[in-house]
C-alpha cells in the first residue's frame, strides 16, 4: 500500500516537472533562434538584376570628327549634308553587320559594339582633345582606289580624286568603308575575336589579367661568372628613361608600375643547347641554338633569383640573358634553321627573355668557344634593341593592340594605306590608347557586373551567410561607380568612365571576398546536424522519455478505471 501512494505521488510531481521543462524549452527555442540569428544587410538585388538584364551589348559611342578643306565650291550646307548621309550610311552598315560576340577567354562576357557617329568639323574650331579626325584631301590626279594615311594622334587622312558636289558616292563610299572597316577591326579585337569569331584572339592569351598595379623587374643574368667578368654592370636606369617610361607615361591613366632592376653573375641554364656547325671545313666555329620547344623550359626557376616580396601587385619579369663564353654565340632559331632577329621570346602572363651575345674582339680558335675577353659596355646604346624588344613584349603583356594587324591589314584591302610612327618615345599610338582604353573599361564592367551578380547567387543559396552594413555599401557604390561609367561613356570621357569602371570592380571584388562573406562558404547543412545534435539529443531525450512514460502511465489508468467500472 505505501508502494502505491509513493508511485502515485512521483507520479503526480511528473506532470509539473513536464511542464516546466516544456515552458523552458518554449521560451529559450525563440531566444536560441534570436540570438543565434545572423546580420544580413539587404543587397540592392533588383538594382542589380536590372543591371545586368539591360546590358546584353555594351555600346561604346564614338564621335567622329569630319574636316573638309576649304573649297569655293562646296559651302558649310554642302558638308553637312555629306555629313548627314555619312551617319545614314553608317547606321545602314551597323544595321546589316553581323551581331558583335564575346568570348571568356579575358574573362569578359558583355560583347562591345562601336557606335560611330560623324560630326562636321569647323574650320575655325577644334576637336575635343583625343576625339579622331577624318581629314578630307582631294587629288584630281588620283585614278586608283583612295589611299588613307592614319597618323598617331587620331587623325586619319583620306585622299578621293575629286571634291563631292551635294553628297555624291565619290566621298561617301570611301568615308563610310574606310570608318566602319576601322571600327568593326576595333570591335573584333575588344571582344577578343579573330577575324572569323570562332575562337579566343591570340592577344587574349598572352595578355594577363587586367588589374591596376603591376611590378615590373628587370633582370640582367649571367650564364657563368667569367661572362660577368669583362662586363660591367649595365646602364639600367638610362636605358628604362630612354625606352621603357615613355611607354609608361602614356598608359599612367590605366595602370600603375613599380619598377626594380637586379644582376645575377651566376644563372646556369637547365636546358643544353644544340650545338650547330656551320661554315666550311677551313671555318670551324659553332653556333649554339634553341628551338622553340627549348624556349618553355629555358628559366631555372629554381636557381634564378625571379621571385619578389610584394604579394599585392602581379609580377612581369624581362631577362637579359648573357650566355657563357662556350655558348656564344646562342641563337634561338625558326623551324627551318633561321635565327630570330629579336632572338627573344616571350612567356604569355609571365614576361619576355633577350638572348644578347658578346662580340668577339678576336678571331676564332679551333676550339669550341671562340675567345673572348673584354666585351663592349652595357650602354644605352647596347641595350637600345634589347629594351625595345622588351618595351614589345610588355605592350603585348598588358593586351595593347598590335595596330598594324588589327586595323591597318583590314585597311589594306580596299585603301592604299599609310601608317605614321607611333608617338615620338611612346612605343604607342593614340588610336591604341584609346582601343586599349575601351577593351579593359569593357573587361571590368563585365566583370564588375558577373561579380555582383554572382555575390547575389551565393547570398541567397546561403540563407544564414552573414552580410554586414559594408557588404551593402560596397555593393551599392559598386552600381553607383557603373552608373557614373555609363554617364561618363555618353559624354565621351573614356578615361574617366575607366577609371569608374576599375573603381565598380574593385569594390565589387572586396565584396565578394570579405573574409566575413567566406566563414559560411563551406559549412553545408548538414554539419549543422553534426554541430547541434551532440547538444539537443541529450537534453530531448530525457524529457521524450519521461512525456512518453507518462503518456503510458495515464492510458493504464484509463484502462484500469475502465475495467473496474465493468
């Protein structure tokens, strides 16, 4: 009997004890929800939806400035109607082109088309500084096709037999052919397109990545100690005035270098060159060449001092390289046993090489190297076609367009065409420039606008990522600077509207990395499970227990009441 009223009075202290747990568990689950929730700023996602939805074409405008010479017999009203015509022409031409692709070979996914408009030029006035002018010139005696002369400065000159009279095909055809034959070559290369669009342009590939810094090392190696010997060391910093900051100067706008400089006396090859005899039997010197399965394998990473103790900034290395005594001279040489005149190659994304051999101040022994003893200084003038070739070897790092093969061979097929030198000391053309300046600012953009789009993806796959109130403002002054390029773009400002569109990637690069955004990248759902059972399954199991047994309990005593009444 005792038994029995202990068990019923446990048993009345366990509906109580149930309830209780059951009011905690009640109260705490919404404070646990609470405080274990996340911060997440709301993203401006419709602004960048409708963003990105409304780019499927980047248009790029371009105003082109027409200059007719003064003519008695062509008045303003003459010109402008030839003007007029232009443009129909041109819109004609742009209507019936075929659509403008892209390829991802630069990363960049937004295709650019060159929207050229002509404009009539006064003669009492000027052009916008950096705008391009087609300059008119009549030659009565000209019975062959137009010849065009393309000069540095953006202006282009284009030579008819006679003056048109109210907008005659004799200016038309030749302006409307000579402006879009020169944009669409434009458009192809900015959209990292061959002439055909089937596959990546070459430039694409030895190009790297586009970024605003860059550190630039100039190495001066040695094959052996005793090729140093009778050598000093070289006049480097005459030699980057002359040649290489002049180029410099004129792509500040877009990027930004750190320059350093080193020499290494001791730089032993891992690759042996082929040793090539050459002459008759009475001359018995031999040249040492490499082909151009050699060229990959030509830096001794391991033994050659190349890396740098910036991390921030992409590295570019340009190696002079001084064979020793036994290998001089080395050539690297064509499939068919010629010598490259540059004898350099270039590593794409990484940098260029320049093999310089050391004239003999003697003639040859019979034996295998050729005496050699105090070489001429390493001066301006000995490294003047070294450091041209390097001065190549970065335009073609950084994606300059080689203008003679994009532009001017398109040309070629229905003008007679002259080409100016490029800008005295730049290595650099201004219709480069500006070709240039239009193929990053399209590169960023694009990838300004993936990033974000990207960041937004990843935001809602992630309902519990964090996203801090710096996420937003990143975000928001990412579309805010794309909006100001666009701005920037219609009033013609290209270097601004780059430096806008460096400014969006930047920002939206940081958002997208922040260390804060990445702490949930790799923690799926179902390590939430691992986490959180190890902690709720033996606070819950207890307390089902005890629900259950009492559950038991009561149902025994229904059934037990039941059967009594019975």
């Amino acid at each position: 009997m005792a038994i029995t009223l202990y068990n019923d009075k446990v048993a009345r202290r366990r509906v109580p004890i149930l309830l209780s747990v059951c009011c905690v568990f009640l109260i705490g689950l919404p404070l646990w929800w609470k405080a274990t929730e996340v911060y997440r700023a709301d993203l401006p996602a419709d602004a960048i939806r409708a963003w990105a939805a409304s780019k499927a074409v980047l248009r790029y405008p371009v105003d082109v400035y027409i200059e007719f010479p003064p003519s008695a017999d062509q008045s303003p009203e003459d010109n402008g109607q030839v003007v007029t015509t232009l443009n129909e022409a041109l819109a004609h031409a742009r209507s019936n082109a075929k659509p403008v692709e892209s390829s991802d070979a630069a990363g960049a996914s937004l295709p650019v088309r060159f929207d050229v408009h002509a404009r009539l030029l006064n003669p009492e006035a000027k052009p916008p500084a950096g705008a391009p002018v087609v300059r008119i010139r009549y030659d009565p005696d000209l019975t062959d096709r137009p010849w065009v002369h393309i000069r540095a400065d953006q202006r282009l000159d284009l030579v008819v037999a006679r003056p048109p009279v109210a907008a005659t095909p004799s200016v038309i055809g030749p302006l409307t052919e000579v402006i879009t034959r020169l944009y669409r070559a434009q458009e192809r290369f900015a959209n990292d397109r061959t002439s055909n669009g089937e596959r990546p342009h070459p430039a694409a590939r030895r190009a790297v990545r586009h970024t605003r810094d860059y550190q630039l090392t100039f190495s001066l190696f040695y094959e052996e100690a005793s090729a140093a010997a009778g050598t000093p060391d070289w006049d480097i910093e005459a030699a980057l005035a002359t040649h290489v900051r002049p180029f410099l100067r004129h792509v500040a706008p877009l990027f930004n270098f750190t320059l350093d400089s080193q020499v290494q006396a001791f730089s032993p090859l891992p690759i042996q060159p082929a040793r090539d005899p050459r002459g008759t039997d009475s001359d018995t010197s031999a040249r040492h060449t490499l082909r151009a399965g050699d060229l990959p394998h030509f830096i001794n990473a391991q033994d050659w001092n190349l890396e740098s103790t910036e991390t921030t900034r992409p590295l570019l290395n340009f190696i002079l390289y001084v064979p020793a005594p036994s290998r001089t001279p080395l050539e690297i040489v064509t499939a068919d046993g010629h010598p490259l005149p540059s004898n350099a190659f270039l590593l794409p994304r990484w940098g260029g090489v320049c093999i310089w051999n050391r004239p003999p101040t003697g003639p040859p022994t019979i034996s295998d190297t050729a005496t050699i003893t105090t070489a001429p200084a390493l001066d301006v003038a000995a490294l003047h076609q070294p450091f041209i070739t390097f001065v190549t070897q970065l335009r073609n790092l950084l994606g300059v367009p080689d203008w003679s093969r994009e532009v001017i061979q398109p040309l070629g097929q229905a003008f007679e065409v002259v080409v100016e030198s490029r800008l005295a000391g730049s290595s650099l053309t201004a219709w480069e420039f500006q070709l240039l300046v239009a193929k990053r600012s399209t590169e960023n953009v694009a990838e300004a606008a993936a990033t974000l789009q990207s960041l937004l993806n990843l935001v809602d796959s992630i309902p519990n990522m964090v996203v801090l109130d710096r996420i937003e403002s990143k975000v928001t002054r990412a579309l805010d600077h794309l909006r100001r390029f666009e701005e920037e773009l219609d009033g013609r400002r290209y270097v601004t509207a780059y430096a806008h569109a460096a400014e969006a990637l930047s920002l939206a690069e940081s958002a997208f990395f922040d260390p804060t955004m990445l702490a949930l990248l790799y923690f799926p759902d179902n390590h939430k499970f691992g986490v959180y059972m190890p902690l709720f399954v033996p606070a819950f199991l207890p307390v089902l227990m005890a629900i259950l047994k009492e559950v038991k309990r009561r149902r025994n005593l229904r059934a037990a009441a039941k059967t009594k009444a019975e």
